[in-house]
C-alpha cells in the first residue's frame, strides 16, 4: 500500500501577511510635517519613528539593522527638509521611567517657524491686528500697489526665472489680504457631471421657461435612498461647484433645493394639472450666496464650530460662518453658523478631520463623530 502524501502543517497552509505598505518620500515628509504640526510639545524620536507612516513598520518589527536604517532615513529626511527651509528643532526632554531620570533628544516644529509671516495693511499709521499668533509684515497701501504691479508685469512676460516667484507672491498677497486677484492663476475644477446630465439640465431649463412641473427621481442623502419627486422649478444656479434647481415639492408642499447630479428620469409632466406659478416676490439670487448648509427651508439652528488654523484663516478670509471667538491659543477661532441643512454642514466639515470640532449643540457634534467614525472604519 502506498504511502500517503505528507500533511502540510497548519503554518504552512495560513496566508502570508501582506507587506507594510512604502509611501514615497513626499508622502513621508508630509506625514512627518503633519504629526509635528499637530503636538505643542516636543516629541520623542522613539515616538516619531514608531508612530509615523513608513517609519513605525520597520522600527517595530524589525531587528537591529532595520532600525539602524529607520534613523538614518529619519536623519536625512531632516536635513534635507532644512534645506527646503523647514527646520525640525531638537530639544532635550527629561523622561521618568523605573525611579531614574533620563534625557532623550525630542523634536518640536513650531508654526512661526514654519509658516510665512503675515502681510498686514498699513492704514492710519498702524497695522490691522490680525487674529492669529504668527509674525507678521506691515506695508503701506501705496508700496502694496507697487508690489501687484511688479509682480503682475513679471508673470506677463511669460517663462521668465521670476515667474514663479512672481506668481507665489501674488498667491501670498491673495490669501492674506482678500480682494488681491491672482490674474491667470485661478482654476475652478469640477467634478466631471454623469452622462444624463445635459438631458435632466434641459428638462428642468424648459420646466423653468414653461411653468411646467416635472417628475423625477432623486436620491436623498438625509434618507440614503432614492424616491420619486414631483417638482416645480423655480430657477436654476451653479454654486459652490454644483448645479441646483430651487422649486417647490409637491409632496411637502414647501420650496426646496435640489441638486442636479442626484436627479434621474427626469421627465415633464403633461395635462391640466402640469402648470404653475412662481410665487410674487422669488428670486433666485436670494439663494447665491448661501452655502450648502444654508439651502433648505427649515428653520436655521446656531452651531458652534473650533477650527484650528490655518483653517480658521481661510474661512475668516473667505467669509464663511461668522466668528464668535477671534483666536485661541492655538492659532484658531470660534465660528458660529445658521445650519438648516445638518447632513450637508456634517459632510463640508468631514475633510478637516481633527481640524474642527462642533462644540455645540451636543446632537450634531455626535452625529459628526460617528461619521467620522464610520469613515475611518472604510479606510482601515
């Protein structure tokens, strides 16, 4: 009787674990930047190399040599970012552990010395105190003149070796002081539309010409599912990047909001009860200037939001919300905005991560922080 084939044993027969995954050195750079710029306090080399990205798998489980070449990459990252202008600077930390005290090297990046100084404008003999805890460079208006018209006429000639120092000092004047256009420089993308969205556009266009309602589906975030609409639009809009009808629901008899790119099957309806009228007084320009959280009917509920800078500035110089604590500590602010729309104010915060926090009300802050969570969960 032959022999049988050899059991393989269970090690054999279990999957390998996927390989740590490599970033490149950019990606590397940033998340190094990003975990230092988010700590007030000097930090460990220890606890660099074994929480940062690209750093902690070899650091962790790897032995001696592996570790050995984590700090060399760990050293030269450093020195070419201070070649770049970007100085990470070392510290000495006292650490306390089994009744002994020892000193470790540490690193901080502090934001003045990270962040370029800030532009102030010279009015009336004194500069415009800005909100924030950075340096900052006060010029007069007239030396403010001087230095778009340079700048301007050095972009104009074209491939120049001061083209892109012209350019970024125009994007500078642009961000600190609001009201400087960056000429030939701005570019609005969108997100490419779906291939039914010239059709549902001209519908709803016509419905609009003719006072003639329309049926369709859409897809309703709030719900997370799709239902048939009876609408009667009202006007059309492009704002903040996405196209909208404004029209009144038959269903909730009430003038909402809709997006364009969540509508399908849109169709006009026929026969007497097809027509409409647009209510005295309406006027689709009171909708441009909302935000998306702003675009509904129903009452609007003050939220409080904590934004770390330098989001806090880019809101502050793009008028969004209005601010209810000029700074903090930390170089953010306090905002408060009219939300009428919960679900699109949650899903315009979502990308600033830890950078916003919702301190009131105690509801929508939950809701934040469970779709945070729920995004986390995808990506791990």
């Amino acid at each position: 009787m032959p022999n049988p084939p050899p059991r393989r044993s269970p090690r054999a027969s279990r999957p390998r674990a996927p390989a740590p995954r490599r970033v490149g050195k950019t990606e590397r750079w940033l998340n190094l930047l990003a975990f230092l710029l988010d700590r007030r306090y000097p930090v460990s080399r220890e606890q660099i190399l074994s929480e940062v990205e690209d750093y902690r798998g070899d650091w962790l489980k790897g032995g001696d040599t592996a570790r050995q070449s984590v700090r060399r990459k760990f050293e030269r990252d450093k020195r070419e970012l201070r070649e770049l202008g970007i100085v990470i600077q070392p510290e000495r930390q006292k650490v306390t552990a089994d009744h002994t005290a020892v000193e470790v090297e540490a690193y901080l990046l502090r934001p003045r010395d990270f962040y370029l100084p800030y532009l102030d404008l010279r009015q009336g003999g004194a500069s415009v105190r800005r909100p924030y805890h950075l340096p900052s460079i006060a010029i007069k208006p007239e030396d403010l003149a001087i230095l778009r018209r340079a700048a301007e006429r050095v972009l104009a000639l074209g491939a120049t070796p001061l083209a892109a120092s012209a350019a970024s000092a125009l994007r500078k004047l642009s961000f600190d002081l609001p009201g400087v256009v960056v000429p030939g420089d701005e570019a609005v993308l969108h997100a490419p539309t779906a291939g039914s969205f010239d059709r549902i556009f001209s519908v709803l266009r016509e419905g609009v010409e003719r006072r003639r309602a329309v049926q369709c589906r859409y897809y309703s975030i709030g719900r997370d599912r799709e239902e048939e609409r009876v609408v009667e639009p009202y006007g059309l809009m492009l704002t903040w990047g996405h196209w909208y009808c404004i029209a009144r629901s038959r269903a909730r008899d009430a003038i909402r909001v809709f997006r364009l790119d969540r509508m399908r099957n849109a169709e006009l309806l026929e026969g007497s009860e097809a027509g409409f009228e647009i209510p005295a007084g309406f006027a689709v320009g009171d909708y441009l200037d909302r935000a998306p959280w702003e675009l509904s009917g129903d009452p609007a509920v003050p939220v409080r939001v904590r934004l770390r800078f330098p989001h806090s500035r880019w809101c502050m110089s793009e008028g969004i919300g209005g601010v209810v604590q000029a700074t903090d500590d930390a170089g953010g602010a306090v905002f408060e905005f009219g939300v009428r729309a919960p679900d699109a104010f949650i899903r315009w915060l979502l990308p600033f991560g830890n950078q916003a926090e919702i301190l009131e009300p105690a509801n929508l802050a939950a809701r934040l922080q469970a779709e945070q969570a729920r995004v986390r969960a995808l990506y791990t």
